[in-house]
C-alpha cells in the first residue's frame, strides 16, 4: 500500500543530505522521500534526485505487479492507458489533415488505439522515416487531452518543432521508459535501476539508477565483479556480451551470496 494517497501528504521529505540541480527544477526540494511510494504522482516521470552518493529517478510501478526492495526493474514490455499490462509500449502516428509547422509546439496526428489523458507525457515524439531533414528528430511530449480510437488528436511538447512536418514523415511516440516498470524478468527488456523499497501495483516512487545499492544477489560473485540483470529482480554475473545476455549494470561491492541482499555499485544512470 502507499504511504503518501493524497498530495499534502508529499510536502515534508525525511531522507538525509539531497543534493538539488539546476535540471531539477520540476522537483520540490522536500517533496516525497525515498522512503515513501506514493498512489499519486507528485514529480515528472524521469525528475532526477540525488541523495548523498546516490541518485535517483522518479518511476510508477506497473499495474498488476508488485516489486520488493532490492529488486532490478526493468522497462515494462507493455503498458496500457488503464495502468494494467497489456498493450503497446509505442505508438506509430501519422500526421491527420493539419501540417505541423516549424516553431510551434504542438504535433496533431492520429492513430488506431485510445489514450487517456497524459498517458504519453514525459515520453518521445521521434521522426523514423520520411523527409530526410526530419528523420532523426526527436521531442519530449509534455501533455496531451485523452483521444478515442481513430480520432485526431494533439500533442503539446517542451521544445518547439525545428522544422514542418511532411505528411509522408513516420513519425512514433513512445511511453516514458520510467512508466510502469516491473520486477526484471531474465533480461527481457533493458534495466532502469532498483527498488529500495517495496512498491506495489502503479504506486510512484524513486528508483535508484546510480550508487551504492542494496540488491538481491542471484549468483555468488566477489568484490568487484561486474554484474548484470537476471531473473525474479536479481542480480547476475556478466562474463560474456552477446545479443542475450544482459549487460553490465554495475560491479559488486562485496561477496555477493546467492538468495541474500549485498552492495553493489550501481552505474545505470548518473
């Protein structure tokens, strides 16, 4: 269950030494702790917070799971509008009717599948195809209104777009990968960082991506070396890089023993 369920309950943070960054400014300082999961959201999906050696991002737990502490998560292979897993993690959009001109801020398309409001905000509006000058582009989405299946509907983004959009241009959005993440599941998608605490089914929390961290130990490795993602929130040991192994998200900082919590030293995102 979450510790915070209504937004005054975020306003008082107890953890210890924060370190707060210009980059950080959609984050209150002495907002939600560390320590707390919230059933409301109460930072941006991604806002970074660093608490001594540590950093963290802002994250939401997936519908239909439950992750402990010390567990690796992972990006979830699906989410959906309802915050159940089910449904697709991206989108493919095409532009409908209305030219999306250089220098504004909103992108009108249209697409197969409804959402419900915000549901891509703080995730990527990208350019994979199309005109040559376009493709490669790429925007943070900051809002949207909710849209029914097959209808027109409009994007507003932080960055005005740099150049008009073609009608031929494939354009994609997809979901903020801190956005209904899961329990790491044998590496079937790339790691986003660990719980330090326990969350349950769509709570927000903080989620440890750099530093010294607590986690669940799934093989017996020594100080120093490399581990990776492996099954049931745990921690593996990396030996060889291939198409299926995970990579490196870290090294021990102990004798890791298997089924036991030991540090290792996180080094997903600084």
């Amino acid at each position: 269950m979450a510790d915070i369920t209504v937004r005054n309950q975020g306003q008082v943070s107890d953890e210890g030494k924060v370190n707060w960054r210009g980059d950080q400014v959609t984050v209150t300082p002495g907002g939600q702790s560390i320590y707390e999961s919230s059933s409301i959201q109460l930072a941006d999906l991604g806002a970074r917070k660093v608490v001594g050696d540590r950093v963290f991002r802002y994250a939401q737990a997936g519908g239909g799971v439950t992750i402990n502490a010390g567990d690796i998560c992972q990006v979830s292979p699906v989410a959906s509008a309802n915050g159940a897993l089910g449904a697709l993690t991206a989108h493919i959009n095409v532009t409908a009717g209305t030219v999306n001109q250089a220098g504004g801020k909103v992108f009108n398309f249209y697409f197969s599948t409804s959402a419900v409001a915000d549901f891509w905000a703080e995730g990527y509006l990208y350019s994979q195809s199309g005109t040559a000058a376009n493709m490669g582009q790429m925007y943070r989405i900051k809002s949207h209104g909710s849209y029914a299946d097959t209808s027109k509907a409009t994007l507003t983004l932080y960055d005005p777009l740099t150049l008009t959009s073609n009608v031929t241009d494939k354009w994609s959005i997809k979901v903020n990968k801190y956005k209904s993440v899961t329990q790491a599941t044998a590496a079937t998608n790339a790691a986003v960082g660990v719980a330090t605490i326990a969350v349950t089914t769509s709570d927000y929390f903080w989620i440890q991506t750099w530093g010294p961290v607590n986690v669940k130990a799934g093989v017996g490795v020594i100080d120093g070396i490399s581990v990776g993602m492996g099954a049931t929130g745990q921690c593996a040991g990396v030996t060889v890089v291939t198409a299926t192994v995970p990579g490196s998200i870290g090294f021990a900082m102990q004798t890791l023993t298997v089924s036991e919590r030991g540090l290792i030293f996180l080094t997903i995102a600084p």
